[in-house]
C-alpha cells in the first residue's frame, strides 16, 4: 500500500518576510465546497505563523492569502517561538484547530527530562472557527507535558470529545466533555524495534472514520533521523485500542524536496482529505515545502478489512494487551 504523488511540491515559500524561509506541514478542511490548508510558515525572525490557500481542486492553488491567519499570542508565554503543526478537524458545523505553542523554558524554570535535552517546551492549544478568517482562542488545553501532534477525533465517542496526541515516543488518548479540559487514559501505541518507526511516533492527520475502524496516518522516525507516513487501524468503539498498523511505510522521502531541505529526509502530514474515491494527503517535505499524495479509498478499506478480519488481538504499546470480550462483542 503506497500513496502515489502528485506534481509538486504544490506551495513554495514567497519573498513575504512571514513566509520567505518555509512553508510546511498543513492542515486540511473542506469548507463552502473548498479545500482549505492552513499551512504552517517561517520567515526571516524564526516564529511559526500560520497562513491559509484555497484550492479549486486537490492538486490546484486558487486563492493564497497574503499575510498570516493566525499568529502568536503576544500575551502567550507558551507563543513566544510560534504556533506549529496545526491539525483541524470538524465536529458538527465548528471547526477546531488543535496546535502546538512553542516557546523556551525560562531559564530558571526546572527542564523536565527530555531525551535530546531540549530546552524548548511545547503545548497542545485550541482554537476554533467557522469561517477560516477569524478565530476564537481557548490557549493550552494539556499544560502538564511536554506533547504535539495532537488531533481531534470528528465525532464524539461515548459522549467525550477523543485528542490523540504525542508524548515523546508515543501516541495517547485523552478525552474531555467540553473540549477543553482533558483527562489521559493512556498510550495508544509506540515505536516498533527495528522498523521504519523504531524511534519515535506521531499523530498524523486527524482520525477518519471508515467501516472497520479510524484510519490514521501517522509519522515515524528511525534511527537515522528519516520521517516516513504509515497508517494505523484504532477500534470505532474504543480507539485506544489498536486494530493494525501497516508493516511498511506508504510514503517515505524519495523527492530531492523531500531529502534536502531546512531539515532532511522528512515528510511529515497533518492533514488529509476525502474526495472523490480517494484520500488527498498534504505533507511537509523536508520543513521546508508542501506536497500532495494521493490513495484510493478502495486500498485503504481494503486493508482495513484485511486487518480486522485476521485480528483477535490488539497491539498497544507492544505489551501484548489482549482486546476485552466486550470489545470483541461489538465487533460481532
């Protein structure tokens, strides 16, 4: 199962002071009959800022706004580096945009244990809009940890709002009844030993909902610092539980965009669209580009059933937890 490119990279950086170093790593929405990327950009001070394009089709810019949608906040002090790696997702007729505020630890602040000794600190935020044009700030929603790569499931499940978000090296789940306060129920999965994400991994795009279960695609990293997309399998009912994740990555850095660029060897999605029999997946090449991928429907599912149909157990964490009779009884 791989994603087949399309002509790229599809959005480049412009000569604007905001965006004239990268542009990468978009989130993607559908809106008035639209595609919609709110891509993540850099200029020449270093601080992330968020822009938006418009598409008149999967592969076709039609509209670029000229300056950024959304910036930091200037009363933030979890914004001072930028606003990062934005992931929509629509519940009902709102669209929530999850993000991650980066700063520093003040210097002295205690840093919490990190494995590369980073200084930085990272914080999963909300905001909110029905119109891509202004927005509604709800700030930190997990101020505990260090995480990222976070995503909202598009439907509420057992009545709670379900995040995925990415704790250095795992995926969890954390679930709130308003949206903004989460409770963590866990990890979800993790790195495979000597596989294409033995390191570390992350959330992708937000979850999409297919027959057998939530399609994820997700990031993961290997030894060599090489950033590849797979995709998972979690359980409708209950998606801490992990139904299969595929053996081989579906897209890896091949392009010269993709191997060289502002950080090497990366691809890197936060969003993908269904349209038309296929899933559009948008990624950042090398942080520093934006690119298109494409799969049909039809394979996904296909290997969805697949996974399904030959699994009495899940995967969570590699520990070998074994799925609840419960579980195994509403699958039936």
């Amino acid at each position: 199962m791989k994603l087949i490119r399309h002509e790229n990279p599809i959005l480049t950086s412009t000569g604007k002071p905001w965006e004239n170093k990268a542009v990468f790593n978009p989130a993607a929405s559908q809106w008035r009959g639209n595609i919609h990327l709110v891509y993540r950009a850099q200029g020449e001070d270093g601080v992330s800022r968020l822009g938006i394009v418009k598409l008149s089709s999967p592969t076709e810019i039609a509209e670029r706004k000229p300056e950024p949608v959304f910036e930091p906040d200037p009363d933030s002090e979890y914004e001072s580096m930028g606003v990062e790696d934005p992931r929509v997702t629509r519940i009902d007729n709102e669209y929530f945009m999850l993000y991650v505020a980066a700063s520093k630890y003040p210097t002295l602040m205690a840093i919490p244990a990190h494995p590369r000794g980073s200084d930085w600190r990272v914080r999963v935020s909300l905001s909110k809009t029905s119109d891509f044009s202004s927005w509604s700030r709800y700030g930190v929603i997990i101020s505990h940890i260090d995480s990222k790569d976070a995503a909202l499931f598009p439907e509420k499940i057992d009545g709670n709002f379900c995040l995925l978000h990415r704790v250095l090296p795992h995926v969890r789940i954390s679930i709130s009844t308003d949206g903004r306060r989460y409770k963590e129920r866990g990890p979800v999965f993790g790195p495979r030993e000597n596989m294409w994400d033995e390191v570390k991994v992350g959330v992708g795009a937000p979850p999409i909902r297919c027959p057998y279960g939530w399609v994820l695609f997700y990031h993961g990293v290997d030894r060599n610092k090489v950033y590849r997309l797979g995709v998972a399998l979690l359980d409708l009912h209950d998606p801490s539980l992990v139904i299969g994740r595929t053996a081989e990555p579906v897209l890896e850095p091949e392009t010269s965009w993709e191997k060289q660029g502002r950080v090497n060897n990366v691809v890197f999605t936060c969003g993908v669209i269904e349209d038309d029999g296929n899933y559009w997946v948008y990624y950042g090449g090398a942080d520093t580009v934006i690119g298109v991928a494409s799969i049909t429907k039809k394979e996904v599912w296909d290997w969805a059933k697949d996974e399904l149909s030959k699994s009495r157990y899940h995967e969570f964490d590699q520990i070998g937890k074994v799925e609840t009779e419960e579980t195994e009884e509403r699958r039936k």
